[in-house]
C-alpha cells in the first residue's frame, strides 16, 4: 500500500499552480477557440476539484479557483461572441466534419433562434455547443448584453458545480487511503490521453476541405433579439 501512495504522489501532490494553470487555460479554450471543441472540459474540472481534495489547503483553493473558472468562461465566450460577430454571418464549416459540420452550426443556430437567452445558459452543459454558440451568437448579432448575462449565469452554474462536484467527492475517496492516489492517477492519464487524442481530431478537422454556412443573420437576430 505504501508502495503505491507512493507511486502517485507525484500526482497526488501535485502543486495548485500547476492545476490553476491547466483548468484556468483549458476552461478559457473551450468557451473562446474551436479547439476547445475537441477538450475534455467537464472531466477535467471534476479531476482538478479531486486533487484539490488531496490538500491540506484544497478547500480555500478550490473555492478561490471555483471564481477563476467563472472568470476564464466568461472571458472565453466573450472573445468566442467577438470572433462570430467579426467574421459575420457567413460561418466556415467543414466538409465531412464531425462536429464544424453545416449540420452542428444550424442546431445551434436554430437554438438561438428559438430560445435565445435561456439557450446561452444551458448550452454550458452541452460540450460541443458550449464552443459553437458563442460563434454563433456573436455571428447573429445576438443582443450583447443579453449574451453577456446569459453567459455569466451559465459560468456561475457550469465550473464551480463541477469542481466542487469533485472536491467533495475526493474528501470521500480519502476515507480509503489507497484509492484516492488510483483514482487521480486514471484521470489523469486518461485528462492527458483525451488531450492528446482531442488534438488530433482537430487537426484532422481542420484539414478537411471548408465550405460556407449562411446563418440567414437577419432571422437569427430577430428570433435573439426578442428572446
């Protein structure tokens, strides 16, 4: 048993600058960049809420990062909204993509246009869309203060749940010495392998012929607008 604490401690101790580093940065990605689209968000903030468990101080870090992340999704969907709005209501999708495909940008525009500001607040909860809607808001003209609202909402109900989801479940895991150092050591090899495999996937996106999507902007922003 002692063999295997250990083993992990590497992981179990890992320092909270690093976790800030990486949570703070993935967070701000996948709510600014397409690439964000191909991150494990979600897994990553419940892992970095368990490791911050395993600290003496996790509690005070992970209220205070809790703060950051909403900071960073903020700031990401504000820049993701300046990026849409900037490139207009011509969108580039891909040709074969499996997810900036003409079919994804028109679910997510025809969410907007139907629910519009209770559409940004949900679409936190949703991977793919919590990436795309921004874009796209920002692309149709969505009311910006209506959008900043909705997004700052989404962010106080998105990463502080699901890194206090993992703090509280790691002060479980604590309870049995040997598993917490096994469980942060699958999740972090399995953060890093999804990373990794993410990465790939966008650059095989990315490299697949593009093809114009016409968002009908005028439509889109009088559905948002009256939302």
């Amino acid at each position: 048993m002692a063999l295997a604490l250990g083993r992990f401690d590497p992981l179990v101790s890992a320092g909270p600058a690093l976790v800030w580093t990486v949570v703070l940065t993935f967070v701000f990605l996948e709510c600014a960049l397409i690439i964000g689209l191909f991150l494990p968000g979600d897994s990553m903030l419940i892992t970095a809420g368990i490791v911050m468990a395993s600290h003496a101080s996790g509690e005070a870090h992970v209220w205070a990062l809790s703060v950051g992340t909403m900071a960073a999704a903020i700031a990401g969907n504000q820049v993701g909204y300046v990026i849409g709005q900037r490139t207009g209501h011509h969108l580039v999708a891909r040709k074969n993509g499996r997810v900036i495909n003409t079919r994804n940008l028109q679910r997510v525009s025809e969410l907007l246009q139907r629910h519009g500001f209770l559409a940004v607040l949900v679409a936190r909860w949703i991977p793919w869309v919590r990436t795309l809607c921004p874009m796209v808001a920002g692309a149709a003209r969505m009311d910006h203060r209506k959008y900043t609202v909705a997004s700052t909402v989404g962010a106080i109900i998105w990463a502080p749940v699901l890194l206090l989801i993992g703090y509280y479940a790691g002060g479980f895991l604590e309870r049995v010495p040997w598993l917490m150092p096994v469980v942060i050591g699958t999740l972090v090899v399995g953060l890093v392998a999804g990373t990794v495999i993410g990465v790939r996937h966008y650059r095989q996106e990315m490299a697949r012929p593009a093809e114009d999507f016409d968002l009908d902007a005028p439509a889109a922003v009088a559905e948002a607008e009256g939302c």
